[in-house]
C-alpha cells in the first residue's frame, strides 16, 4: 500500500499542524490519519463484558482493556471492516467507538439518577453511552439541530434498545434560555472543524476545511457553551468537547466563556491516564489564554485515540 500524500491537504492546515505538533507527534497524527484507531465497547447485557472479551480473541482480535472504560477495548492495527463486519457487532452487541468518544463521556462523570443534557447528539454514539451510565435513572434529552441527523439518533437508540430518552430538534444556543438549570451533567460535544477525524484516503473529510470556517466555528461553539452552562444547575458540570486540534475552537472558546463569567464556571481537572494527553495551551496567535487552561486535555494521536479536546467546567454556586 504506497502512503497517502500529506502534500495533498490544504497549505495552511499544514503550517498549522507544524505550529501545534512537534515532528513525532506529526508523524503519529498521519499514521492515524491515514489509518484511523480502532476501538469498540460492550453494549450487551450489563455485567457480562467479559463475553465481549472472550467473542473478539476467538475471532483473531487482541482485545487491549481501556483503564478508564470498564466495558470497552482498543483493537490494535484491526482494520474498520474486519471489525464492522462481526456478527455480534451486526446484532448491537459489541458497538464501533472512538475510544475519544467514549473519554468524553467519561470525563462526564454521568452517575446513576443524574439528568443529563447532550448539547449536539446526533448520530448518537455518546447518547447511547450516558444512557448506559444512568442505569435506568434520571432524565436524558438528547438535542440536535438537523432534522435528518436526528433521525439518525433516533434509529441509532432504537437500534440499541434503548427507549425514554425526549429528542428534541433545533439550535442547541437556546436551550439555555428554555431549559436553564435544569441538568446535573451537560455534554456539548459541538461541531468542530474535525481535525482528528481528517482520512487522508477520503477528502470529503477534509474538503471542508478553512481558516474563515475555523472563525465561524469558534462563535458558534462558544455561543453553544454557554447556553450549555445555562443549562446546567449550580454545582453541575458541563463537558466541551471537539475532535480538532485547532485553538480557536478550543482554548480560545472556554477562555472566552470563562471571562463572561454569564455564568459563572471554573475549569476543573480531568482525572484520566489517558495515553497521548497533553494540557490545554497557554497561548495562541498571540493571544494569551487563562492560566487555568492548564486543566483542559490536548490528546495527541497515538495508536489507541485519535486527536480530540475537552475540558470539564463546575457551574459555580450549590445545587
Ligand atoms: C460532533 S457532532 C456530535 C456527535 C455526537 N455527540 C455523537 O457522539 O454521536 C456535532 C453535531 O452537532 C450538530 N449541530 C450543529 N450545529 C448545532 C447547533 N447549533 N445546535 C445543536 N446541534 C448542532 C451537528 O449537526 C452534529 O450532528
């Protein structure tokens, strides 16, 4: 197989990824890029993952336990259609996931009986996965402004079994207005540049891609996480996250929100070894961001997560 060709790309995304990422950190975002990690969790009946385990090393596959997810593994150098074709992958059993994906709901901290907001939830994959981490308990409402992608939610939890969740369609920057205070866990997993999802073998991943687009991005997020903290109830929490690398639509966002202070929220840490981690950035452009960006989490690619960004804010005050 002869390597894509990074040179294909646009010029300023490159200059950028040379800004951002030092040569072996560069050379690991292209193998991820040109072959994306793989990473499935259990989806069957609770308590019995060990069978997810045991199914995936009868079939040739070297189940590798992710620390923080007890019911999720990585699948070291499996290509996506020798994993997607499985039999119990077909039948909902085993579920396809990033395991960048599957951090962001953990770094949620979602407990039994919690109500839980996911912000931007369509197609559904970490919907699905705090609807598993409230065991049956507390409210979860499931937001997304296309009409069309909702109905890929919707099938996607039907698929799952999975029932009682109130999708609601529409901008996700007004539910903090109609829906303030209401939740003990918001996720805002916002749309993003997707740099961390970039396939070097498939340009519409890519074709995208723009410095302007990136400063348009920037407002909405930022506009889309605070509505998020609207939402959430003093002393909740609210997770941003975004599978890209770019500044703008991470640093940049929660200093903005941070400095608002309508609400007000902090930064908190993210408690996870989670490989590949690095802190939030101190500065970009020229511009410097708040000292507690220290506590935000900067994944670089490696062969278990592709690049992503997230970071944990407390509405301040009690519940
Ligand atoms: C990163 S994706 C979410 C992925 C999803 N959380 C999952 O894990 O399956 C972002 C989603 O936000 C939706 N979106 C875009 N603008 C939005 C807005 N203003 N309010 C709510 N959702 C929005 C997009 O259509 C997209 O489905």
């Amino acid at each position: 197989m002869t390597e894509p060709d990074l040179n294909q790309l646009p010029a300023a995304f490159l200059k950028r990824l040379e800004l951002l990422l030092d040569p072996p950190a560069r050379a690991a975002w292209q193998r991820a890029a040109a072959r994306l990690p793989m990473s499935v969790r259990w989806t069957g009946p609770p308590g019995q993952e060990s069978r997810g385990a045991d199914y995936l090393k009868e079939h040739g596959f070297d189940p590798h336990p992710i620390g923080w997810a007890p019911d999720a593994w990585t699948l070291p150098g499996a290509a996506r259609r020798s994993v997607t074709g499985l039999d119990w992958v077909r039948s909902q059993q085993l579920f396809v996931q990033s395991a960048s994906s599957m951090a962001a709901v953990q770094a949620l901290g979602v407990q039994p009986g919690h109500d839980v907001l996911d912000l931007c939830a369509a197609p559904g994959a970490k919907t699905s996965l705090i609807h598993r981490r409230q065991e049956g308990r507390g409210i979860l409402v499931a937001n997304e402004l296309s009409r069309a992608r909702s109905r890929r939610l919707h099938a996607l939890l039907s698929r799952l079994d999975i029932t009682g969740v109130e999708i609601l369609v529409g901008g996700g920057e007004h539910l903090g207005r109609s829906h303030a205070r209401c939740f003990d866990r918001v996720l805002a997993d916002v749309p993003c540049s997707g740099e961390g999802r970039f396939h070097l073998s498939d340009q519409a991943t890519w074709s995208n891609w723009s410095e302007s687009s990136i400063r348009g991005l920037s407002r909405r997020q930022t506009a889309l996480l605070q509505s998020a903290c609207h939402a959430c109830r003093p002393g909740g929490e609210v997770l941003y996250a975004t599978c890209t690398m770019a500044p703008e639509e991470n640093e940049q966002v929660i200093d903005r929100v941070l400095s608002k202070a309508d609400p007000h929220v902090e930064l908190l840490p993210v408690d996870m070894d989670i490989p590949g981690r690095r802190p939030g950035l101190q500065s970009w452009g020229g511009v410097e961001f708040s000292n507690d960006l220290s506590h935000a989490v900067r994944i670089q690619a490696n062969e278990i997560m592709t690049p992503f960004f997230m970071a944990r804010l407390r509405k301040v005050g009690s519940v």
